[in-house]
C-alpha cells in the first residue's frame, strides 16, 4: 500500500487555446483557488499556458515540470486532463509519470478518479497506459495501410528517404587519380561503402 501523500504546497495549471476566444483561464483559476482553500492548501504557484494542448513546447508548463523536478510545491492541480496536455495519450501519460518520479501528486478538478492521490490512481494509470497501446499499434497499421496503398498504385518511389544521385564516373576518375575511397565519399556526400561498390564493380 502507498503512503499518503502530505500535501502543503500546490501548483495551479491553467490553460486555453488562443484559437478559441470563448475561453477564459481566469475561470479555471478562479475554481482551482477555491478547491485549495478549502483543502487549507497553500498555492505556491499558478502556471497559464494560452497555447494549443497539442504540444509539451509551452513555456509555462515547461516552467513547472522544471519546478516539479526541484520539488517547489507538492501536487500539481489543473481543471481537466485536456487542459493539461492534448498531445495524446502516451504523451499525456508520461507527463503524469515524470511528476510521479519528482515525487510530486497531480489531480483534476473535475475528473475525481484522475488523482494520484486517490484509490483509483494505479488503475486509472493502467488503463490510460493500455489506452496508449492501442493509441500506438492503430498508428503502426494506419502506416502500413498507407504503405500498402501505395504499392498497389505504384508509387512506391514515394516511400522512405529520397534516393542520393551519386556520379558513378566522378568516383571512378577520383579513384583513377589515387583519391582513397573514404576522401571520394566525403567529396559526393555518400557512405564510403556506396564508393567501394561503385569502384569495385
């Protein structure tokens, strides 16, 4: 069994997208602070991101995983889970795990059963981490489809890297000259193996 997380300090997580105008983090703040005063918490401090959830590249959330790993405050508090990350699941699942390797909790407002510091954190884990699985073997087929499809059509020069043009009859005139294999590459911009081929066949 877990031992119960001592809570004193807390960090407020707000955000919105700034392509919805509709949207306030004043609101989220306003119901956060509320909930640690009644929890006789102390907020240590409040991170607003008014950026898309879709990336971890927000300079305020950045600020406060920097201060979780320093261990400034002991839980992290936010509205929602979307409001913390929409970058996916795997994504979102390892931000909850890196707080937990700071040693810090993290709970949502309105989602009850998403709080590490409640009875159904390690399965709600669990799931999100199946969830994640899944998130990430549909991605796998969808790429595979997509590269089947394109087979099938005969485009198959559009897949993996673009193919290098190497000017066989420079390599071999450099070769001629007494250039080793290794000064050729560098010269073309290809591997050293792809001129020991050219100059051996």
């Amino acid at each position: 069994m877990r031992p119960e997380t001592k809570i004193e300090k807390v960090a407020l997580y707000a955000r919105v997208s700034t392509k919805d105008g509709r949207q306030d983090t004043e609101n989220q703040l306003i119901a956060l602070r509320e909930y640690c005063q009644k929890q006789g918490w102390e907020i240590a401090e409040e991170y607003v991101d008014h950026e898309t959830g879709g990336t971890s590249k927000r300079p305020h959330f950045q600020r406060m995983f920097a201060d979780a790993r320093n261990r400034k405050f002991d839980l992290v508090l936010f509205w929602s889970l979307d409001r913390l990350s929409r970058e996916g699941v795997k994504a979102t699942l390892d931000h909850l795990e890196k707080l937990t390797a700071y040693g810090v909790a993290w709970r949502s407002h309105t989602e009850e059963y998403l709080d590490s510091c409640g009875i159904f954190r390690d399965a709600v884990l669990s799931i999100l981490a199946t969830i994640a699985k899944q998130e990430r073997v549909r991605r796998s087929e969808r790429a595979l489809a997509a590269i089947a499809r394109l087979r099938r059509a005969g485009k198959t020069d559009h897949l993996g890297r673009p193919r290098k043009v190497v000017d066989r009859d420079k390599a071999r005139k450099l070769h001629s000259q007494g250039l080793g294999v290794r000064a050729i590459a560098g010269q073309l911009g290809v591997s050293h193996m792809t001129v020991q081929r050219i100059v051996t066949a």
